[in-house]
C-alpha cells in the first residue's frame, strides 16, 4: 500500500519540478515589478524596447535600460595557474558590467531609464569594486587540450562568451542565467557535487 502511494507522488513531484523550470525570471529576486519605481514591469529595469544603451563603439547591447557601472574594479590577479598566454581584459566589460550595474555595491538598483534612481544601492549580495576574492571574468579560456581545462564541446550549459570583437570569455553570464533562478543562485545548472565547476575544471 505504501508503495503504490509513494509513486504517483514521485510523479507529481517530477510534474512540479518540469513547471518550476519553465517558471523563468517571474517571482524571482530579479523581478522587480512589485516595486513602486518599476512601473509594474519585468523588464524596464534592465532593457528597454526603444532608446537603450549601446556600447562606447555604438554597437547594440541587449536593449541595455540600466544606469552601467561607472566604477574602476580591480580584477583576479595572482593566478595560481601560469599561462603565458593568458588574455585578460583591464577592466570588466560586455556582459559582466551589466551585472555589476547593481552588483558592484555602488550604483542604484533603481538607476535605469525612466526610474527614480534613489540611493537603494543593492549591498547584501553585492560583489563590490575589489574582484580579486571572486572568479576570474573578463578572462579567456584556454585553448582545447590545455591540462586542467575541459574541451569546449563539454561547457553547455555554462557558456563562454563573446563581445566587442573578444571571444571565448569567462564572464558572469557564463555561470549565471539572470532570468531564472530555477537552480538557485540564478545558476546555469545544479551546482550540487561541484557539477558547475567541473564543466570546465577538469579535477
Ligand atoms: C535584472 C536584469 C534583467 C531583467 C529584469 C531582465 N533581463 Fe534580459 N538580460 C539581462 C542581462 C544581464 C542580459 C545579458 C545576458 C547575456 O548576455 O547572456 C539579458 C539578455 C536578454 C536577452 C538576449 C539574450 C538572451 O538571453 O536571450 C533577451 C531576449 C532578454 N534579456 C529578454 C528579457 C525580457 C523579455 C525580460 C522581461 C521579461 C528580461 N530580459 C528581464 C538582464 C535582465
Ligand atoms: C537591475 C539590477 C540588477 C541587475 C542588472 C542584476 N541583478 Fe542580480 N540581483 C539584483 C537584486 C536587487 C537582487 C536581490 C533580490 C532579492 O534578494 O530579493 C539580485 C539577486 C541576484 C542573485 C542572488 C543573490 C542571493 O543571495 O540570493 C544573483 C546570483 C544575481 N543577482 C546575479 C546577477 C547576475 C549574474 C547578473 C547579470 C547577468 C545580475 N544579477 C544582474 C539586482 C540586479
Ligand atoms: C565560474 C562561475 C561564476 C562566475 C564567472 C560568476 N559567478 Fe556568481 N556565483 C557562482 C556560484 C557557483 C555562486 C553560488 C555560490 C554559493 O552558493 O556559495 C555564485 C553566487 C553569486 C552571487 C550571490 C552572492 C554571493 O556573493 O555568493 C552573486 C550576487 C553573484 N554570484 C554575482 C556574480 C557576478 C556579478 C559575476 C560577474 C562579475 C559572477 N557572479 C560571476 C558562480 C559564478
Ligand atoms: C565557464 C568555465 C568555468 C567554470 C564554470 C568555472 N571556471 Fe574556474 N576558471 C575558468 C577559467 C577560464 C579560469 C582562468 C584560467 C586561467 O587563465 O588560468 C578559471 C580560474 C579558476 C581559479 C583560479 C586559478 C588560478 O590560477 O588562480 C579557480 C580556483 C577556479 N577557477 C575555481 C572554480 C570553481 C570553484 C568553480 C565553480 C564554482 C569554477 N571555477 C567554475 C573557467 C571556469
């Protein structure tokens, strides 16, 4: 008897998990449409449909609605790995900087077009301007077949990424989905057992 209650639950708990995962950014700490200055909308604080942002050379940049980060970060030095020829970018750019618009303890989480911009800086989460204690981004994966490192046919869902003219780039979004939270943290994947990592650290 308790068996044949104990599967159909299973069953509606796999169902509950496959809705969760279609759920994408509603409800999560990136939805900010419950706030008085967001206008009751989902997306204005980050993109706009019309007049965003573009980069310093004009190209497009996701619709970009929010106040960039205009603070100098220090960057992961020290690099415990020795590669000459390692391709690691000053400052942090492309879509690593969207993230530090509100990431980096200093700019308002309410700093977009349109918005109040009050002084509501995010500081709890907040990653500061010293990057030195976080992993590396800004930086470039080394080539397939260097020890240590997985081929990059393995890395999906984590994903290197390229912007202005930069490819294969570790950046915030190659670990982070900012518009789902489905595996905590608004990771790309479980990370029990260290699974996110050892997509691209071989150890
Ligand atoms: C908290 C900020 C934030 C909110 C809110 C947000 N986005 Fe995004 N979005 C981003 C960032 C950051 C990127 C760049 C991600 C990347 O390059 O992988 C992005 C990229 C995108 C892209 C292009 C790349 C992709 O992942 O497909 C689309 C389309 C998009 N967002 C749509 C939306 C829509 C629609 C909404 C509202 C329902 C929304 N976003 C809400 C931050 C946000
Ligand atoms: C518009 C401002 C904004 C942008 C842009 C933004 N975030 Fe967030 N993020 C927040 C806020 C505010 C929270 C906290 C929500 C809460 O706890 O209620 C948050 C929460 C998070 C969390 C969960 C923190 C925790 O302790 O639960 C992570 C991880 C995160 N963001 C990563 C990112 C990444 C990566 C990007 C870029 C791809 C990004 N965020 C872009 C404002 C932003
Ligand atoms: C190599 C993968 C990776 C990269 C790159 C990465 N993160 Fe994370 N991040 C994680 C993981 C994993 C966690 C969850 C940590 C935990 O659960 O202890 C996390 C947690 C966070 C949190 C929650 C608060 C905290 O400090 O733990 C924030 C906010 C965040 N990341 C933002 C960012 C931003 C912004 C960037 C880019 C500047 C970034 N992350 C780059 C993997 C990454
Ligand atoms: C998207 C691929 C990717 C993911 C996922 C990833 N890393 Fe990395 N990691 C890298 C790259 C690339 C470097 C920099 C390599 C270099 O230039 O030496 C790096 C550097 C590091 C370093 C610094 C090594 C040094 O030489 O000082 C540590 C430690 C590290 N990662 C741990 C982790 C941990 C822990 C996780 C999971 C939370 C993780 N990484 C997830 C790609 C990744």
């Amino acid at each position: 008897m308790r068996r044949a209650i104990f599967i159909p639950l299973s069953i509606a708990l796999a169902a509950c998990g496959a809705a969760a995962f279609a759920a994408g950014i509603v409800g999560t700490g990136h939805d900010f449409s419950s706030e008085a200055w967001s206008d009751g909308r989902i997306c204005l604080p980050c993109h706009a449909s019309h007049n965003a942002q573009t980069d310093d050379d004009g190209a497009s940049m996701v619709l970009w609605n929010h106040v960039m980060t205009d603070e100098t970060f220090t960057m992961y030095s020290g690099f415990a790995i020795e590669r000459t020829d390692r391709d690691q970018d000053e400052q942090p750019g492309g879509p690593s900087k969207l993230c530090l618009s509100c990431h980096d303890g200093a700019t308002a989480v309410d700093a977009f077009g349109g918005g109040p911009d009050s002084a509501s800086v995010f500081a709890e989460t907040s990653l500061g301007t010293d990057l030195r204690d976080d992993h590396p981004i800004g930086v470039q994966y080394p080539p397939d077949g260097f020890v240590g490192f997985k081929p990059r046919a393995n890395l999906p869902p984590v994903k290197l990424v390229a912007w202005g003219g930069k490819t294969d780039r570790v950046e915030c979004t190659s670990c982070h989905e900012p518009h789902s939270d489905d595996f905590g943290m608004f990771l790309r994947m479980d990370n029990t057992g260290s699974a996110l990592c050892l997509q691209c650290h071989d150890k």
